[in-house]
C-alpha cells in the first residue's frame, strides 16, 4: 500500500512495497526531510514525477572499518595530488552530482527542487558535503545527511580517476562515524566494501546512533 502524505508525518517503514516505495506527496522541507532521514526514508523521484519516499527492504551499506583501500589506492593517497575539504562547497558539490551522465540513466534524480531543499539542510548544519580537490579546482566529491553518527550518503562524482574514493575514504575515517548508508548498490560501491543488511537492521543501528 502506497501512502499519501499531507502533514509531516510517514507510516510505518514495513509497509513499504517489494520495491521500497512507502508514501508519495508532501513537500521538501527541511523538517519532513529530517524526519524522513530519521526513520530510514529518503526521497528518490525524477523531474516529472510526484515526490516519492522509499524504504528499501534491503539496505546497501558500508561499515567504516570495512571500507576496502586497494594498495593502488594507497599509493594515490600517499602521493598526496589530492587536497580534501569539508562543506566548503556544498552547491557546487550537488550541483556537479546532478549534471554527472549515470550509466542506465536518463537525465537526473537530483533535480533544482531537490538541490534547493538540502542546500537548504547544509545551512542548518545537516547535510554535509566532501570536496576534493586537485590543482585548486574541484574534481570530485559527495554529499549526505548526516544523522548523528549515520552519515546518508545521497549522491557522488569524479571528474578524474579516484577523486570519489577519496571522498569515500575520508569520510570513512571521521571519527564516531558507524556506519554509511548508500541506500542503493552499485559495483562501484560494493568494491570499496559496500554490503547488504535488511531494514530492520538498518533500522536499529539507526535508532543506537542518533539519539532519538
């Protein structure tokens, strides 16, 4: 059953369908956002779409000490061609998210509204971006929600080879992180160590590392 949503609330995760669809509707505010993040939800539509709310039944995740680094990219990081900031340049970050071609994509899920409404989360301190950088000019970077110590990865790019993994792998090594959430699975994902838990899983690891 696909729920409608009209005020700022969302029904129980287990009632999301095979798919993950849970609820459709409702707005980008920063405060349905927050709650939805909260509670394992997390909007995914494209421009001609309504709002869509998912909660997949299985979750593609990456635990902070089982991020894989090849030796390769050790050897990337020791050189030292990359210099890595934090929140620095968030627009330009989901911006460049956005305008990345995907493979088996047409066009993209991150749309201005979207963009608008977790520029506006950066503001306030809960989306969060990583920017990497080579030569003073921006290759390469993600962003997310952070939710006390889960960090909701939404999107990433690279303009040249391992800038993305470099993001990633930073992220990974901020302190009391324990855990980020990828959402969906990739094989670029899964070879940096992503795996796959079930929501109810997803959900008390959540619950332990937010606070609530």
């Amino acid at each position: 059953m696909i729920f409608r949503l009209l005020e700022i609330i969302f029904p129980d995760t287990a009632l999301a369908e095979p798919d993950g669809l849970l609820a459709i509707g409702g707005d980008l505010s920063a405060a349905r956002l927050l709650l939805a993040y909260q509670n394992g939800i997390f909007p995914w539509f494209s421009a001609d779409d309504p709002i869509l709310w998912y909660s997949p039944h299985e979750r593609c995740v990456i635990f902070p000490n089982h991020i894989n680094i090849s030796k390769s990219m050790e050897k990337v990081i020791k050189k030292g061609d990359f210099k890595i900031t934090e929140n620095q340049a968030f627009a330009d970050i989901i911006y460049n998210c956005a305008k990345t071609p995907r493979s088996g994509q047409d066009g993209t899920w991150i749309t201005t509204e979207m963009q608008e409404a977790y520029i506006e989360l950066n503001t306030k301190g809960i989306a969060q971006s990583i920017e990497v950088w080579k030569e003073n000019k921006l290759v390469g970077g993600l962003y997310g929600v952070a939710i006390g110590n889960v960090f909701c990865g939404e999107s990433m790019f690279s303009k040249v080879s391992n800038a993305s993994k470099m993001a990633l792998i930073h992220l990974a090594q901020k302190p009391n992180l324990q855990l980020i959430d990828c959402q969906l699975p990739n094989e670029h994902l899964m070879s940096l160590g992503a795996e796959m838990i079930g929501r109810e899983d997803y959900l008390e690891i959540l619950k332990r590392n937010t606070h609530i």
